[in-house]
C-alpha cells in the first residue's frame, strides 16, 4: 500500500496521524487503539496493508519497521473492567483521543462515531485500514501489540486458549467458559449469554 490520494494531499498541510482499534469484539482481554503519524520524511513500506489482511508474520515484521521512531506512534488500551463499566464504544473512543500526541495533526480514524472527538482536525473513514497508509500502519502496530499481551495471558490464565483464539468467542474458547466459569480478564458484559 502506499499513501491514499487524500494522504498525499493533506501532507502538503500537515502531518497525517492515523487511528485504529484492534479487539471490539471479543470476550476477554483489553481493547487496544494505535496511532501512527506520517511526515513527508515517513518511510513508506510497500507491504503495509489493513492488519486482517497480513500473516502474522508479515504483522511481526512490518510492526518492527513501523516501530523504529517511537514518536510515530501511540498505543493506548482499555481492560475489560472499564468495557464492563463504560461499554466498549465509549472506551474506544476515550482510547483514541489519549493516542494523540500533536492535536495540530490532521486525523485519519478507522470507522464511523456518532459523538465527536476532541480534535482539531479530523475525519473518519469507512475502512480506512484498507485504503488508507497511515490507518493500516496504526492497525498493524494495536494487533501486533494486542496479540502479544493475549499470548502473554494465556499462560497466566491457563484453559482459556488466549494463545489461539485472542479472547475472541470462538467455540472452544465458550466450552471453556460453561467449563471453567470466566476469570478477571473477560468481559462480564460480553460473556452474559454464556454463563
């Protein structure tokens, strides 16, 4: 991927800081949000892409170039007992105006929100991981973080399967829950239907 037609244009003006979220839907374990700020001296790496798209290890490699400058990026989280308290869109939301460094950036977030940000300059975008570089980049960095810290708790919370399935309902993940009861990291507002 390279730069959107858009992207090009705005970095006439400003630096592009582009948002995204990783971890919306599933039943355990924290939402991540990622912000990644391009200049007109940013690399650009041909093979960044919308995260969903990549193999993980694509994900690693692009995570470690993507990371070099870490004034480039942000990444700030929510845990599962602040979604119980404040519901997931709300955590989102608060998680990307905390990602902002340089509220003079123009703002690129992945997605559609109601209620406005705190930013100066902003704008949405539908599937903006999949088209533009700036989202894609910041889509990488909170899946590759996000994933990490999943593997992580899996050996401190042990036959849930955090290593396969990230803390998303797959079936084995819902068998261990009727199972084992849920631990501290999954979300209470999520998981009512199973338990």
């Amino acid at each position: 991927m390279t730069l959107s037609q858009k992207e090009k244009t705005l970095l006439n003006n400003f630096n592009i800081t582009g948002i995204d979220e990783v971890g919306r839907g599933p039943l355990a374990g924290p939402v991540f949000v990622a912000s990644y700020t391009i200049t007109k001296n940013t690399p650009i790496y041909d093979l960044v892409n919308d995260s969903k798209k990549l193999s993980e290890k694509k994900r690693d490699y692009l995570y470690s170039l993507l990371t070099e400058d870490p004034d480039s990026y942000k990444v700030v989280y929510k845990d599962a007992h602040v979604i119980d308290n404040i519901g997931i869109v709300k955590s989102i939301k608060i998680s990307m105006e905390e990602s902002i460094e340089f509220n003079d950036n123009y703002i690129l977030i992945d997605g559609i929100f109601k209620d406005k940000f705190n930013f100066k300059n902003y704008e949405t975008v539908i599937k903006g991981d999949s088209t533009h570089y700036s989202i894609a980049a910041a889509s990488i960095i909170a899946k590759v973080e996000r994933d990490k810290l999943m593997e992580k708790l899996d050996g401190k919370y042990p036959g849930y399967y955090f290593k396969n399935n990230k803390g998303y309902g797959t079936k084995e993940h819902i068998e261990s829950i009727i199972k084992n009861g849920p631990c501290e990291i999954h979300r209470q507002t999520f998981i009512s239907n199973f338990i």
